[in-house]
C-alpha cells in the first residue's frame, strides 16, 4: 500500500463540457511524470464518457450511483452503468448528499446497498465518513463507529479491500458555516481509530484498506496530512477545480519519502 492516491470532487463543476475537459487535461498535462501516485478524478456523470477518452493513466470516478438494476427509477444511474463507460471508483456516503438542505437524507442502510452494488459492478466504492461537531465527550468517535458499522454490514473479508474509507470532518468542510480548519494530529487520532473498528470487524484483511482524509484539502497543508495524519492519500474538492493546485498537491504525494 506504498502508492498514495489522489482523488479530485469536482462536484457540481465545471459549467460545460469545453471547460470540463480543458481542467482535466491540464491535469493530463503536468502529470506524465507521475509514477508513484494513483489520481482518479470524479466529475459530474455527464463529462465521465468523454473525458475517459482523453487519458488511460487517471482513472475516472463518479460521485454517486443508485443501489437498484435498470428500471423504473427516473433520474438514477446504475453501477453497472457507470462500469460499462469505463468508471473505475464512485463517492458513497458523502456529507452533502447525507445531510439536508442539500442531500436526500441518505442513511447508512442505503448507503450499505450502494457499496454492496458498486463492489458487485465491479467498481471500488469511497465511502466517505465524518462527523458533524466534536464534542469534550468524544461521542462523534461512537458516531464515526455507527457509520463503519451500518454502511459496511454484509461486506465479505474477501471484497474490504477494494473500498477506500474517506474520512470528512463535516465541521472542516468549506461549505459549513463557521467551519474550522482540521490538523494533521485530528487526522491521524481518527485514522487510528477508523483501522481498530475495521481490524476488529474484518480481521488482518483490514491492514489492506486505504484511509484518505478529505476535509476542505488544499496544497498548503496537503503535505503535512500526508506525512504526519497517517492517510494513505487525500479527498480535494475545491482544490481539485484549480488544474495547477491540484497538480500541486500530487507532486507533492509523488514526492513524499518513502
């Protein structure tokens, strides 16, 4: 588990397609040199099949997928969809699509059917965790528990290493009112802890799965969560809209000692 991974959200960006594809090939650009370090960039559904045709070295993601088969389910994608155009990974469980106004409310059962989908797809789910506030009686550890628990029920010992477990502090996001930033340490304290609840759920296997952080990341600090807050990569989001910043922050992945 040496190589570290990059994974970009874009979210609901960019505006089109002419400028979906000019930000991800100035990606492209400045990363042939990249060895190292995996990248997967995650852009709305509408610019997945066309920007997979513009590299084989960035594995695409999408940011969401739908539990159920084809059908009559309006407005949905499907896994197996997203697999068929060459998606390699999908964002599950993410604040803003967990937590109202902007979510749909989200629970750790359906997001558990979701992960259970993705993975029989053949696609590798980033299951993203966090907690909302934290409190002087440390609770949101039991918080981030419940979360592991319920989203990753049935989940074989055999298939846990293909999920990558994103941890997003809500209260470092950049679009929570009165946010505050997260250190290193915050990280690491979680990142131990994330690995105990897993060790004991999935055994030795659990050693295989890779944690990023992902709470309003950007290329000032990305070095000191990736050396010091005991992460296997990093989760950007706003960052990840700005082609230099977010080649900033690869290099600087690419260049960690090993």
């Amino acid at each position: 588990m040496s190589k570290k991974i990059i994974i970009g959200n874009w979210k609901m960006n960019p505006r089109s397609l002419k400028d979906a594809e000019k930000l991800f090939s100035g990606v492209v650009k400045f990363t042939s040199h990249i060895k190292k370090t995996e990248i997967v960039i995650c852009p709305s559904f509408i610019y997945l099949d066309k920007l997979k045709k513009l590299s084989r070295k960035i594995s695409l993601g999408a940011q969401d997928a739908f539990s159920g088969d084809t059908g009559a389910f309006t407005g949905e994608v499907s896994t197996e969809m997203l697999y068929n155009i060459g998606v390699k990974y999908v964002i599950l469980g993410h604040s803003e699509r967990r937590n109202p106004p902007i979510g749909t409310g989200e629970t750790n059962e359906i997001i558990n059917k979701k992960i259970k989908s993705s993975l029989a797809a053949g696609l590798r789910p980033i299951l993203c965790v966090g907690e909302n506030t934290r409190d002087e009686s440390h609770s949101y550890f039991n918080f981030i528990k419940t979360q592991l628990e319920e989203c990753l029920v049935g989940i074989s010992r055999n298939s846990i290493y293909k999920i990558i477990i994103a941890y997003e502090p809500v209260w470092a996001l950049s679009s929570t009112a009165n946010r505050h930033d997260a250190t290193s340490r915050d990280s690491l304290e979680m990142v131990i802890f994330i690995r105990k609840v897993l060790s004991d759920k999935f055994g030795k296997e659990a050693s295989q799965v890779r944690i990023v952080y992902g709470g309003s990341v950007n290329e000032k600090y990305a070095k000191d969560f990736l050396e010091n807050g005991g992460v296997d990569g990093l989760l950007a989001g706003r960052a990840s809209l700005d082609a230099k910043k977010f080649v900033e922050i690869i290099n600087i992945a690419e260049n960690l000692k090993e």
